[in-house]
C-alpha cells in the first residue's frame, strides 16, 4: 500500500466546510463520506477528514481545542507556481475563509496563509528550488 496522509480535523458545519475546501482545489471521496465527515482529496496521498465534533470526538480522549482563538498546527500545500498560490487563495477567501497575514515572500519560496471557518491555518506556497541557496559548512 500506497504511504498517505490524512489530516483529521473537527469541524462545527461540515457542509460548509467542505464548499470551503472544494473552492480551494479539494475534491470529495463520497466512499469515505457520510453525514458526520467527508473526505476531501488533495492528491493520491494527501487526505483531509472534516468531522463533525462528535464524531471526532469519539477518536480521542482529549478535549477538541477552540482553532480560531489557538493555534493546534499549521498545515501546508504546495502548489506549482506563484499564479496558483494566488488563484487558491481567491477561490478560498471568495469561499469565506481569512488571510490573517500578508504574503510572505523568502526569495525562493512565496506562501501565503489561509484559515477556514473553525480557525484551521493552511500555508498555501511555491517553492523555486533553483533559487535556494547552498550552505556552506
């Protein structure tokens, strides 16, 4: 089998979560669907659950954090060019979501940042891997 990732996240409005993550690029998996999560696809091995809170609940033994007031991760996607980086971000905040800061730009990599409706922080960036730099020892 196939390494993947799924990112497993509680959410208040699964409906509106998933027009969320579907204006951003994301397509849902209606076999690991049903009325209490979706599964919404990046790639062939980049997964996100959106759950309802019960039933994230019923994973874990610790409470489910408040996202829009503190901070449980930050989760990234890259994308193949800057124009992209862009145009998911449109989509996304057209979609309801937030910028909470500007776009960072390092030289080799431009990333801006994202949240959706419970507070989830998403860096949507480009990296040129011509433009890095070596280090020196």
């Amino acid at each position: 089998m196939t390494k993947q990732i799924f990112i497993n996240l509680a959410v208040k409005d699964i409906q509106k979560s998933m027009d969320f993550y579907t204006a951003l690029g994301f397509s849902n998996n209606p076999q690991f669907s049903d009325d209490t999560g979706k599964c919404m696809v990046w790639s062939d091995s980049i997964f996100v659950m959106i759950l309802s809170h019960e039933k994230f609940a019923s994973f874990t033994a610790k409470p489910i954090t408040d996202t829009k007031t503190t901070i449980a991760g930050l989760y990234s996607l890259s994308v193949t060019s800057v124009e992209e980086v862009h145009s998911i971000m449109d989509k996304g905040l057209s979609a309801g979501g937030i910028e909470p800061n500007e776009m960072r730009d390092y030289g080799f990599m431009q990333q801006r940042t994202i949240e959706d409706f419970d507070g989830h922080t998403w860096e949507i960036f480009y990296m040129d891997m011509t433009k890095i730099t070596p280090q020196s020892s």
